[in-house]
C-alpha cells in the first residue's frame, strides 16, 4: 500500500525557514519522479517543484524559485523541501505527490508564515 507522510510543518516568521521532509512507502521510491503541491486558504493547489528519480534534475515554481529547494535521500525513502525567506503569501497545507499506477497524495502538512 502506497503511503506518504509529510512533516515538518509549523509557524515560522517572516524571513525564517522550515525544512519539510516526507516519507515514502509502499512503491519502489528511487523509481519516481516526486513533487510538492500546496494549497493556500481560499486557493487552488498548485505545484511548488519536483525531483527527478535520482535527483539530477528539479524543477520549480517561479514564485519560490531562489528560495525552496527539494532533495531527495533515496536510502531513507524520503523527498525534502527546504523553505528560506518564507512570506506570508508561502502559508499553505504543503503536499508529497508521486504518480504511479495512480495519483498518490500524502496528507499534508501546515505551514503557517505569520509575525
């Protein structure tokens, strides 16, 4: 059974940073490209970055480019986004994302940008 576990979540302040980690089970991790998605109050989910299989390649949304980066340690089964400068426009539920046979999605994790 596939399963993805996001942490790392919490409030942090304007400027600070947070590093967000999920877990992977289930699925052969080292075989798949992984992404993160976050979802803002009132806002559709969109597409923060991805990582290729085996790391070589990531890909990020212009609005946290410079600033997010995602990693992946294959060994651990687990993806990694690490957010510097956050905003209060970052404040969101931060989501793992992999497609497989199917669409699988962990169950999120709050991150809160607020003075």
């Amino acid at each position: 059974q596939v399963r993805l576990v996001e942490s790392g979540g919490g409030l942090v302040q304007p400027g600070g940073s947070l590093r967000l980690a999920c877990t992977a089970s289930g699925f052969t991790f080292r075989d798949y490209t992984m992404s993160w998605y976050r979802q803002g109050p009132g806002k559709e989910r969109e597409l923060v970055g991805h990582i290729s299989a085996v790391g070589e390649a990531t890909n990020y949304a212009d609005s946290v480019k410079g600033r997010f980066t995602i990693s992946r340690d294959n060994d651990k089964n687990t993806v990694y986004l690490q957010m510097n400068s956050l905003k209060p426009d970052d404040t969101a539920a931060y989501y793992c994302h992999f497609m497989g046979a199917g669409s699988s999605w962990g169950r999120g994790t709050q991150v809160t940008v607020s003075s």
